[in-house]
C-alpha cells in the first residue's frame, strides 16, 4: 500500500446521506478543541488561536476543518480523536492540499 501524498484531509461539514451537519459551529467547536496540539506544544497565549493542525475553513460554502498529517505524527490520539469524531457523524472526509484564501491586500 502507498502512503498517501496529500498532506491534509478534509473534514467536510455534509454527512454522507448529504445533510448539512448541525449545530453550525461545530468547525470552530472541533478545531477549538484541539487548539492546544501544535508544533512546540501548548504556550502562553496559544488558547487564543487555531492550530495550524487543525483549521475551520469553508470551501464552496461547506464548513470544513483542514487536518494536517503533522498532527497524527505528534498526536496520535489527538489524530484518532479527529477522525472518529468525522466517522461517528458520518461526516465526509477527503484527502486533499489546503490553499489558504488569499488576502485582497487591504
């Protein structure tokens, strides 16, 4: 089996029978949550903000959280924690590289 190349799976907020999932924060709920894994641990001030591990996102108007590999080679049990939240919701995961929104330079 090959490993897989993408660098980031994508949880999608549609659940597998095409619903959107509820309740409609439940990106920044999840992403919150695993704030504190990051590279170099947990620091003062990092509650603050996301993990670069772990980012809510929207793509095409679907809220979705970017999970970068990294986090399971530092966190494994962070990493399962991620995925078995998506699979016990039925949540549409996708392998994929995230390209962060470009800035309109305001």
């Amino acid at each position: 089996m090959t490993e897989p190349t993408a660098k980031e799976v994508f949880i999608q907020g549609i659940t597998q029978d095409g619903k959107v999932f509820r309740p409609s924060d439940w990106a920044e709920r999840l992403a919150g949550v695993m704030s504190q894994f990051r590279p170099g641990g947990m620091r003062p001030g990092n509650h603050l903000g996301y993990s670069p591990w772990c980012i809510p996102t929207q793509q095409n108007g679907v809220k979705c959280v970017v999970v970068h590999r990294d986090l399971r080679d530092a966190e494994p049990m962070a990493w399962d924690f991620v995925m078995n939240f998506a699979r016990d919701n039925g949540l549409t995961i996708a392998e994929a590289c995230y390209v962060p929104p470009k800035s309109d330079g305001k």
